[in-house]
C-alpha cells in the first residue's frame, strides 16, 4: 500500500467494502505513520498472517486467520469448482544469496 497515493484512493476515497491483507503487518510503513485515516476505514479487513500476534495488532481486523500466504492462496485456489481447480500456488521464495559468493 505504501508508496502508491492510489492505495490510499481506493481505501479511503471510494466505496471499498472489502479489504484482503496477506502477510501485511500494517505497521507504521503501510499506514503512513499510523495515520488517522486508518481508525477511520470502513471496510472490513481479513487480515493473514503467520503470527498470531500481528493480526489485529494496528488496524481493526474483522477476520484473523493465522496462516502462510501460500496456504492462503492455494486454500482459496482448491475451493473453485473443479474445471478451473489446478493447482497453481505460490512459488517459493529463491535461496538467499550468501555472502561473498
């Protein structure tokens, strides 16, 4: 969210009804600072994320699931019917770069 004054547009200044954060912590970065505006969204929020701990933690969350994103996303995936069901999940991450190689 943060970054794009378009975000902001779409959350705050149009009819959003419905927000879906995947391993978003909402902290001070997203929510410029914790702004006001936030307090204010009237959207329902599900919020994933692995820890428990950050769901609910800054912004108002109407649903916590405490799951990875890639099980998310491949739950989500299973539960169309059964013609368009495939399994397309997220890719894993690619290996970290060690230093000095």
């Amino acid at each position: 969210i943060f970054g794009d004054g378009r975000a902001d547009e779409y959350l705050f200044d149009t009819p959003c009804d419905l927000l879906i954060a995947v391993g978003v912590s909402f902290g001070g970065l997203v929510t410029r600072s914790f702004s006001p505006r936030w307090r204010g969204l009237k959207a329902d929020v599900v919020h994933v994320d692995p820890d428990p701990s950050a769901v609910g933690r800054f912004v108002a969350t109407s649903l916590g699931i405490t799951t990875s994103g890639r099980a998310f996303v491949n739950a989500l995936n299973c539960g169309r019917p059964p013609r368009f069901c495939r399994r397309v999940g997220v890719r894993p991450p690619a290996p970290a770069a060690l230093p000095g190689t």
